[in-house]
C-alpha cells in the first residue's frame, strides 16, 4: 500500500474516532442510558444483493461498509464492543429475503443492513421488526423506508428522493435560469415515482413550467413514441428530465441523442454511476444529482480519501457516489448504538429520530420521527461531458415538497 493511501486511511479513520469520543462525552453525561447494556461483540446482519439487479448498487456500498467497521474497531469499537459483520445474499429476490432475514436473525445479528431500495428492502426491515431489530438501507431514497411505510425501526443512509429531486430542481432554475422543462418518467420503482412528484412539485413552485411530461417502462424496446413527443415541442423546453435507473434509463437517452436531440439532459440519483456511460458512448450536456462526486474532485478531502481506499481495496474506482453510502450506514449505527446504550431497534430509533445532527462523511443529517431518511444533507450536481463525471456544484435544497405518497 503506498504512503499516500495509508495516510488517507489514517485520516479518514482519526475523524471517524473524533466522531466516537464526540458521541461517548456526550453520552457519559447520562449513565442510566449504558447501565444494564449487552456486552460482548455487535454483530451486524447485511441482507444484501451479491447478486441480481440490485447489486450493482449494494456491492459497492458495502465495501465501505468494511472500512467503517475496521476504523471503528480500530478505535476500541462502540462502548467498548467490538464491531462484526455477517453477509447473506438474498439474490435481488424480495421473495428469499425474509427467509434469509430469518436466517441471518437465528445466527446472532442485533441490527440488520438491507438492501438500496424500499421495495426491495422492505420484506427484510419487516421480519427484522418482529424481533426489535433496527434496519438501515444503504441507501433507499424513498420516504417510505421509516415510519411512512409501516417502518418505525427502519432508516436509510440515502437521502429522500423529494429532497434530491428538489436540490436538483433549485439547482437548475437558479443556477442555469432554465425555465422550461420536458420530463420523462420510469413508473417501475416508487422511488422515481417519488422522486418525479418532487422534482415537478418544487419546480413549479420556482416557477417553472412543464412543456411536456411522458412516460415509459424500464424494459421498453423503444420509446419512439415519446420522442415524437419531445421533438413536437423541442424549441420550447430548455432541458429534458429523465427520471429512471439503467438499464432502461441508458437506452432512452441513447434513443434521445440518436435522434439528433442535444438539449441538456438532468438525471435523478438513480441514474448515478458510471456504469451505463459505455451504452451511450461520448455522453455529452448532461447532469446528475448524486451523493458525492466518487472521481477524486470532490471538494470534502474525506470523500476523497474513500475514493482512494476504495480502489486501492478493489483494483477499480467506485462506480457511483453510493459507494459511500455504506459507510454513512455504519456511522448511522454507531451513533444509534451510542446514544441509546443499546442495540435494542426501538431505543435505536427513538435515539435516531431525535432531531438531534448526526455527523456523517457527507455531512450532518438529521431524522425525524416520521422520516428515517435524511432530508437536509448536501448532494452534488455531478456534469456528464464526453463521457466523463465530474463535479460541478454542491447544493443542500432550501425547500423540500411537503412528503405526500401519491
């Protein structure tokens, strides 16, 4: 390992243990909050997708899962207790992941981490819930993954889709004066339905209008219908926004640029990642709202550092700004752990949802008691030119949509 990666690690894992004793000083005050706690090792559950749709988002996060965990037990683990971690494949089948949530519970797991999505992570959080076991997804942008969707011990290290959704929309009205926009909408996942309701909701409340709005499946062969649609109104929109996830995202704006249309293109979080760049090669003007800029620019130098352990622990650059996920999901849990004395899941969400900031590598977030999902961290407007991610600007959104789940 050479010297400039170790002392990345080595500054990484200093904030981490700045961030513990932080949490112990404040928790010493209280002692009722740690007499009676469990003693011995914290083993956390990881229902996950090694395989199947979803692991192209869960892999990655979990490698700095294991950072998190390393430079937590590096510095005598939480209260004096060790950090292990247990992984289980539920193969992106949401039929299997109760019976492996099952299992993972009968080994020994106190708190679980599910997958990136609530559809998908749900039928996990919910057998979890029957033991009083606290769930955290690596990254659910839903607002239904915590109280809203029948979840009061489930939270997620990603942010509400309403909130990326609105940071994107500020963005680009203020920044960039569009006025005028044309959204295209993939229904297959709640999370853009979620995520488009906010971004037309916060858009319009900047003032701006829609030209046109049209839909499409993630699996369609062909959306030439919908650009029939767009090319009718074309000089009158300032930008087209695609609201999907690859594979089927990629190839409508493969379609979109194949048929001579330029204009800029602004992509949900979903779409994040670098992935899908091969299926439309020298993507140019087009904009992403992501959690971190993962190339080595952003402007947090402990983003960075992860970037850098990340590939220097795999061989390759993380391959979306949901890497990093992971290990917000460890620091998640740790605070939990710390300020409920416990890893009982109903003091864990009480301690969690107290309004109080919690410190993250991305910043401070905070949970309420009816959104286990953070709403006011920062993101990043990442710039997609000739094929290549870069960072553009970050932005916290000034106003989120009221949360209604349509």
């Amino acid at each position: 390992m050479n010297s400039q990666v170790r002392s990345r690690q080595v500054a990484v894992a200093l904030v981490m243990f700045a961030v513990a004793a932080l949490l112990a000083a404040c928790g010493g005050a209280d002692q009722s909050h740690t007499e009676g706690a469990e003693r011995g090792p914290i083993t956390i559950g990881a229902v996950i997708a090694e395989t199947g749709v979803m692991s192209q988002y869960d892999l990655p996060a979990m490698e700095t899962v294991k950072f998190a965990i390393e430079d937590i037990n590096a510095h005598g683990g939480i209260d004096g207790r060790k950090l292990e971690l247990m992984e289980r494949d539920y193969k992106s089948d949401r039929s299997l992941a109760p019976t492996v949530t099952r299992e993972v519970i009968d080994a020994g797991a106190d708190v679980l981490i599910v997958t990136c999505d609530f559809d998908f992570a749900s039928p996990a959080a919910l057998v979890a819930q029957e033991d009083n076991i606290a769930s955290f997804s690596l990254c659910a942008g839903s607002p239904r993954f915590g109280p809203k969707g029948g979840l009061p011990l489930g939270f997620s290290a990603g942010v509400v889709s309403e909130a990326s959704a609105a940071a994107m929309a500020e963005w680009a009205y203020n920044e960039r004066r569009w006025r005028s926009a044309y959204q295209l909408v993939d229904p297959t996942l709640r999370v853009d339905i979620d995520w488009s309701n906010g971004f037309k909701d916060r858009w319009q409340q900047l003032g701006g209008d829609f030209a046109g709005t049209n839909t499409f499946q993630n699996d369609d062969p062909s959306i030439s219908s919908q650009i029939s649609d767009i090319e009718r109104v074309v000089d009158k929109i300032d930008f087209i926004n695609i609201v999907s996830y690859p594979p089927g995202g990629a190839a409508a704006i493969r379609e979109i640029r194949s048929a001579g249309i330029d204009l800029p293109i602004l992509l949900n979080d979903a779409m994040d990642g670098t992935g899908w760049f091969e299926a439309v090669p020298d993507l140019s003007n087009t904009f992403v709202v992501d959690h971190c800029a993962y190339f080595g620019d952003d402007p947090s130098e402990q983003v960075n550092d992860l970037t850098a352990r990340y590939k220097e622990s795999t061989g390759e650059p993380p391959p979306s700004s949901l890497f990093i996920d992971g290990y917000v999901a460890v620091q998640m849990i740790a605070v939990a752990i710390e300020r409920a004395g416990s890893t009982a899941g109903d003091a864990m969400a009480e301690a969690l949802a107290d309004g109080k900031p919690v410190d993250t590598v991305l910043g401070q977030t905070t949970f309420s008691t009816d959104i286990h999902t953070s709403m006011d961290r920062p993101l990043t407007i990442s710039e997609i030119e000739s094929g290549k991610a870069s960072f553009l600007a970050r932005v916290t959104p000034e106003k989120v949509p009221e949360i209604v789940l349509k």
